[in-house]
C-alpha cells in the first residue's frame, strides 16, 4: 500500500497568485473567543469558520490553504464526500463559509481527525527512527539508529534533544484506516485509492505527497 499526505497546490494557475489563499478571517472575527480558530481545540469546542476571508487574486479549490486555520483542513464539501468513501480515523467537521470578492460560499467544511495513529497499530520492532547532525560544514550526518518503541518515547526525545529522523513507520498487516494522521508529523495521511478516485472525480487544489518512509505490513 502507497501513502500519501495532502497539502495544498502551490499552483498559481490552479489556486491564483498568492500564496495561501487565505491569510485571514474576515474583519470583525474575534480571535479570542473560546471557539475561535486559534483556541477551539483548547476549549474542546466546535470551532467558528464561518468567515473566512480569500484573497482577491486567489482561485477557489478543493482544498483551501489557509493561515490560520490549524489542527484541520477546509475543504469542499464535494472532496467530503469522496473522503467519506473510505475508512477514516475518527474525525469530525464544522461547517465553513468563504468569503471572496463580496461572495459568500458555504459549501465548504472545516475537517479535522479526533486522534492519531497509537502504538498497538505499529510495529515499532521494525520501524525505523535514527538521530541526526550537522558537521562543521552544516551537512547533515546520520547518526545511530534509536531503540523506539512507543511514541511517547519519539516525544521524550524531541523534548530532550532534536525530534528523531523517522526512516521507517511500519503500520501493522491489520492496518485499515485509508484517511489518518501520524503523531509528531503534520498533515493528513492518506492511502493510494484515496488518491485515485480524488483525481478521478476531478478534485481540485491537492498535492498528494508521497511517503515511502511509511509501509504497512
């Protein structure tokens, strides 16, 4: 099985010129509040997207790339539903509302998974996390390979040291999850079918990043 993480296109000919294609909320959105975009997951709220604020230059897509919005993605409530044709992780969604050039569009969903990958789905035995450093010259050395056997270990070290290189994660043979995130890497995971049928149903504004480093029994 192939694994890939979603991130958003970088194509100007697919999202516009900027960047992101949001910076901001609209004006007069309060930050502060409880279920605000930068303190919902704290307040275990739902959180409050519904003024979102797209640049000008910017093209609507499939999958919204925008600054502050963490701990999830926006996306179309038509790449929604292709993701709901698979086995996802145990997640959740709020319902979003973009604003471009005077315009408003709700069909768009902020989605987020509710937890992460634990130890009993992978074989720690076989994965593989190495530590790294720089020389004199700042090229980066591999160093030896760590004895890690649980992910509060790779936490552990991150908090003494520099975070672990991971080489390897082997997921177990009983794996079924096609939409899931790892601990400790950024971003949504998903399996080659996922891939497929997103780019057979003509989803828009996604970069599927392969990542080898991840197998499955």
């Amino acid at each position: 099985m192939n694994y890939f993480k979603i991130k958003p296109s970088t194509d100007p000919e697919i999202v516009g010129k900027p960047s992101f294609q949001s910076i901001e909320m609209v004006e007069g959105y309060d930050y502060g509040a409880a279920d605000s975009i930068y303190h919902w997951q704290n307040s275990k709220l739902e959180p409050n997207l519904k003024s979102v604020l797209i640049l000008d230059e910017a093209k609507l897509t499939d999958l919204i790339s925008c600054v502050p919005a963490s701990g999830g993605q926006i996306i179309s409530k038509r790449f929604l539903s292709v993701l709901e044709c698979f086995n996802i992780m145990s997640y959740a969604y709020a319902e979003a509302e973009l604003v471009h050039k005077k315009k408003k569009y709700s069909d768009y969903v902020f989605f987020y998974l509710k937890c992460s990958l634990n130890d009993e789905e992978v074989e720690f035995d076989e994965s593989i996390y190495v530590r790294q450093e720089f020389d004199a010259n700042w090229n980066i050395l591999e160093k030896d390979r760590l004895n890690i056997r649980s992910f509060r270990e790779v936490k552990e070290i991150a908090i003494k040291n520099k975070p672990p290189v991971l080489k390897k994660l082997l997921l177990k043979s009983d794996f079924t999850y096609d939409v899931f995130k790892i601990p400790f890497i950024s971003g949504i995971v998903v399996t080659e079918p996922v891939k497929v049928l997103s780019e057979k149903e003509g989803i828009k504004g996604v970069n599927f990043e392969p990542l080898p480093n991840i197998q499955r029994k």
